[in-house]
C-alpha cells in the first residue's frame, strides 16, 4: 500500500497511533493479569512494535526532502 498524498498519510498515521496506544493498555492489562497467556502477550508486544516501524516510516514521509 502506496499512500502518497499528506493527508491520506496523517489519517493513517491518526489511526496507527491510536492502535499502538490501545495495544500499549491491552499489554499493560495484560501483562499484570493472574494466568496470562505468554504467547498472546508476545504477539502483542511484536505488533506494537511493527506499529512504532510502520509510524516512523509514514512520518518520514512527510518530512519534506531538503537538496543540500
């Protein structure tokens, strides 16, 4: 998936923030919970962090290219 224009990147990026911080609750809730399951919480924890990848990327994007 190719976005190109500024805006169509900041709404996906709106949308990628608030499911890196609903994931950020969910592993916290998670993470203090008696009998948790490692396996779910791994997973969790991978998907936020491709989250944070996939946020830095978009940001950079619109980060205008300066010619030196």
């Amino acid at each position: 998936m190719q976005v190109q224009d500024p805006a169509e990147i900041a709404h996906l990026l709106a949308e990628l923030r608030v499911e890196h911080r609903d994931l950020d609750v969910a592993i916290e809730a998670l993470a203090v919970a008696m009998g948790r399951d490692e396996l779910q919480l791994t997973r969790m924890k991978k998907r936020k962090l491709l989250l944070k990848d996939t946020i830095a990327r978009l940001e950079s994007r619109l980060i205008p290219d300066l010619d030196a």
